[in-house]
C-alpha cells in the first residue's frame, strides 16, 4: 500500500520511498513526482488561462504552507505524558530490530543545524537534497516559494511546483514548513531563536563570500557591522542555518541582504556551479568535518528536544505496523489513548 503523502503516477506503480530510491534517468520530469511537463496542456484547458492557473497553483502553495503550519502546532501542543502513554501502547507491535534502529537514528538527529531552500525548481533535487539532509542527522528544512520570483514565471514551474509539493510531502522522517519570501521566514526564525541564529547562505558570487574552507560556523564569521546582527548577540551555541538558491540563478538579493554570512563553494573547471543536491552534500561534508574536529560544531548529534524526540519516535512506531496508521489507531483506541485527530490525519 503507498504511504500517505506519496505520490504513485507511473504505469508500474512505482513511487517516492524514502530509504531506497532510484533517481530517474530524466529526473526534472521524473513522474514519481506527479504529472509530466506532457500533462501541461491538460492543466492549461482546465482553466483556458495560463495566468489563472498560476494564481490557483498559488493558492496551493498557501494552502500547503499552512498544512504544513498546523502540522508543527499539533505536534507541539501534545502534551509530553501522552506521547509517552502512546508510544509504550506500540511499541509491543513493532518490530525490536527497528525498534534499535530507530532508535540509533533519532539518538544522533541535531537541532544545531538547519536549512533553507529559497525558490528550489527541480523537484528531483529537493528531494535529493532532503534525502541528504536526513543523511547528515539533521531535522529542519524550511523552503521559500515566492510565487513573485522569475524562478516560477515559466509554463514548467507549474508542473514543477506540484512535484516539489509531493517531495516536501513524501520526507516523512523530516520537519519541514513553508514560507511565501525570505523576509518572512528570517523573521520567524528569529523570532524562534531569541535572534541567537546565524544564517549563512551559499553564493554564487565569489567576490563577495567567504571561501567555505575559511568558515568557522561560529559568530566571528560575521563582519563587522553585519546585515542581520552583531557578533555580541549571539553565544556559542547559536543555531546554525544554511540558505541554498535556485538552482540557476543561486540566491536572490533579498536574502543576501538578509543573512548573516555569504560562502561559496570553489571550482575549478568550466562549469559555473554544483548541482543544487551536489552543493549541499558538500557544504554539509564540511560542516560535519568541522563538527568532528570540535565538540562546539554546527552539527552536534544527539541534541534535539526531548520532547521533539519522543513525538518522532511515536510517529515512526505508528508507521512501522503493518496496515500502517490503521492498526495503530485500533491499538490507541482499545488502551483508552486519546490522540487528536489532527495529529493521526497528518501522520
């Protein structure tokens, strides 16, 4: 049966599974992801208007935002004692050998660390990227969609939007949100963290940023008088968040202007940049070298909430039974274990 979120569109069924995936010989089209560039005219008579049809994919991209919202909010608001009631109903159901090896997983998830994708096109490389953000123990991804960006002015961006929303819905062991501009998710995040954050952004202007081998993932990496704060606001233990651009035309001069540190990746042959998934292996292969060699890196397994860390722990036992959710509730339901509905739909 396909788990919820994911997306089955080719003719031999096959469809976005997390721990193995093999990636499409044409992956910008690749139809795990939902329709095909071919299906473009089919949407286009739906609505005999391609602007129309922007204003609704638009609205999806709201609509998913604030799913995406209430999601973080429901898990949140659960109280701590009832997770735990929940998760001991399971865990009888589940499997010992994954019990360990989820287990192993979640004991080295980090909340040190984070990212952004800002204007991402490729539905193929944002899930490339999660899956390697997964990799690397990390949590929370945020994506910008701003629908005002040229990144999502041509005909294949509409497509391209719907299979970057099957992606994001399909990263079932990640936290992930949307926002519609960069102002708004610096903002929160700022908010989030008291302003003890540093946001960094990959560049491709080497001119102005910081070579990558010279970053320190720590506040004197800001200049003086930087954009978004000074050094004196932050300690050593300022999240660290990772801002990655299109993948044509990088980041925009918005969230330039917004972050902390601009680095760039250096070449040395004709191309003129990494793939955007290549790009963030990278950056996270420095960060981790970074982490190995000091206590106090920007990647410090074993450090997210504890409360965060049983919510997922209850999420990955209700997925591991057999029939999936619905076991899992019969189960909760016979103990008398009450979880929201908002919470059991989201799952």
């Amino acid at each position: 049966k396909t788990p919820t979120g994911l997306c089955s569109a080719t003719a031999n069924e096959e469809t976005l599974e997390w721990e193995k995936f093999e990636f499409s010989a044409n992956p910008k089209w690749d139809g795990r992801f939902g329709e095909s560039f071919g299906s473009f005219s089919k949407l286009l008579q739906e609505t005999g208007d391609f602007n129309d049809l922007r204003k609704r994919e638009a609205l999806a991209d709201e609509h998913n935002a604030k799913k995406l919202h209430e999601q973080e909010k429901a898990w949140q608001q659960l109280s701590s004692s009832l997770v735990e009631e929940a998760t001991k109903v399971l865990e009888p159901y589940v499997n010992p050998t994954r019990q360990n090896k989820l287990q192993e997983i979640f004991s080295k998830r980090t909340r040190q660390t984070r990212f952004i994708f800002e204007n991402p096109t490729n539905p193929s490389n944002v899930w490339a990227c999660l899956r390697t953000i997964d990799s690397f123990g990390i949590q929370h991804v945020d994506i910008v969609v701003d629908n005002s960006s040229p990144c999502y002015e041509g005909k294949s961006s509409v497509v391209q939007k719907r299979g970057m929303r099957t992606a994001m819905g399909s990263a079932k062991w990640l936290s992930l949100r949307t926002f519609s501009s960069a102002q708004q998710i610096v903002q929160n995040l700022k908010e989030k963290y008291n302003n003890n954050i540093i946001f960094y952004a990959a560049d491709l202007q080497p001119d102005k940023s910081m070579d990558i081998r010279d970053v320190t993932w720590k506040y004197h990496d800001i200049p003086c008088g930087g954009s978004t704060s000074t050094s004196s606001s932050h300690d050593e233990d300022a999240i660290v968040c990772i801002v990655m651009g299109n993948e044509l035309i990088g980041i925009s001069q918005e969230m330039r202007d917004l972050v902390d540190v601009c680095f760039t990746l250096p070449m040395c042959g004709f191309a003129e940049s990494f793939n955007l998934s290549v790009a963030t292996a990278i950056t996270l292969a420095h960060m981790s070298s970074a982490s190995f060699q000091n206590e106090d890196g920007p990647l410090r397994p074993g450090n997210l909430d504890p409360h965060e860390l049983n919510c997922l722990k209850f999420k990955a036992y209700i997925n591991s039974l057999s029939q999936r959710q619905r076991l899992g509730r019969a189960l909760l339901k016979k103990a008398g274990v009450e979880i929201p509905q908002s919470v059991l739909d989201n799952l």
